[in-house]
C-alpha cells in the first residue's frame, strides 16, 4: 500500500460524519487504483493517514466490504478486493439487463426536463473528461445513470446498481484509462442519451448493450492480461 502523498487523504474538515468522509477517502484511492487488489489495509497507518480513530477506520472498512470492495483474509485481515475477469463479467451482465430495461424505460416516460437532465449530466462529463478530473467524470456519469433509472421508476433496480457502484467505478476508472476504445464512454453515453430523447426505447437499450458490450471487451483484454 502507498503510503506517500499521505495530505490528500487527510481529513481537515467534517461537514457530514467523519465515517462517511473515512469512506469515500478510502473507496477513491481504491477506485483511483492507488490502494491495488490485494494491499492489506492496516489500521494503524490508515489513522495516520486519514486522521481519525481507529474505530472511524474499522466502520468506513466495514462499509467498504459491504460494497465488494474489501474483503477479511484469515491471515492478512482486511485487503482490498481483486479485481479479476470472472467478477467483472458478473457486473457487466447484471448491468446489461438493468441499464438497458432503464433506458427503454426511460425513453418511453422521459419528458423534457429528463431530457435537458440528462444533457446537462453530459456536458459537465464532456467538461470533466477534456479537464482529466476522474472523479468529477464518475460522479458525472453516476448522476446520468440516476436521472435513467428514475425516470425510468426502476428503483429497486437502482438500489442494486448503488450497491454495485464502487465496483463498477473501479471497471470504469480501468476501462476509460485505455486507448484502445473504438467509441469512448461519454460517446455511447451520448447515443444513450439521444435515443431516449427521441422517444426510442428500442434504440436506447440497443445503445446501452453496445456501451456495455464495448467496455466488456476491453475489460477483459485488460483483467486477462494483468500480472
């Protein structure tokens, strides 16, 4: 585990609970890849470089376990998850039958506020990816698939795609890193978007599977390939 650059991890301020401060820190150095599957992570060294108790430490771990990001060793205690190809092919078909009924969905109940919603989450994206700040990027395309799913009234669905998300930010941060894209992610997006505005649930679905489909296959060159 990375145990330099340790004052960006520092928490300085608590405007909600320091738990939830401890939690996102932690799952964007995972997702950021600077935490890699496989680092144990000691409590010690992450209440000195959070700057919080090891109680705050031992729940934001708990949470982030919750999410599938990290796991409890018999030996080793807790490390962070291994991203591998049979784990990442489970997320992307639980994805395709999700994202592509939402956006069907979508498109058939959209009016022009969805419509303008889902504009505006992409041209903030379009601004994030030019400026090469990741985590406004994420976020961004979090926020796009929300409007999609509530629209949609697919709540259920949402709920299980939040609580796959930490995963699946992981697999974009390692996607989207990779020249070798036919189409890049805010252009599928952006085909997602324009289908749902013509009122097309048949396109829209069509051009989440292409989405997916596309960064499936990256994904696995990438996880099959890896050391």
């Amino acid at each position: 585990m990375d145990n330099t650059h340790d004052t960006d991890l520092r928490i300085e301020h608590s405007p909600t609970t320091l738990r939830e401060l401890a939690v996102e820190r932690l799952r964007n150095a995972i997702i950021s890849a600077r935490f890699n599957g496989g680092d144990r992570l000691v409590e010690r060294t992450l209440c000195d470089q959070l700057g919080v108790s090891r109680s705050v430490v031992r729940e934001a771990i708990r949470v982030l376990e919750a999410e599938g990001l990290v796991e409890t060793m018999p030996r080793s205690g807790p490390v962070v998850a291994t991203l591998d190809w049979p784990r990442a092919r489970q997320i992307y078909d639980i994805r395709r039958l999700l994202e592509a009924d939402a956006a069907a969905a979508c498109a058939r109940k959209a009016d022009a506020k969805v419509h303008a919603r889902l504009q505006a989450a992409l041209a903030v994206l379009e601004v994030a990816v030019s400026e090469g700040v990741a985590s406004r990027a994420r976020d961004t395309t979090t926020a796009f698939y929300e409007v999609i799913f509530t629209a949609a009234e697919n709540d259920i669905a949402w709920e299980i795609v939040k609580r796959l998300n930490g995963r699946i930010s992981r697999l974009r941060a390692l996607t989207l890193a990779s020249t070798n894209r036919r189409i890049s992610g805010p252009a599928h997006m952006a085909r997602i978007c324009a289908a749902i505005c013509r009122s097309d649930p048949a396109g829209a679905a069509q051009a989440v599977r292409d989405h997916l489909d596309d960064a499936a296959e990256i994904a696995h060159t990438l996880l099959i390939e890896a050391p």
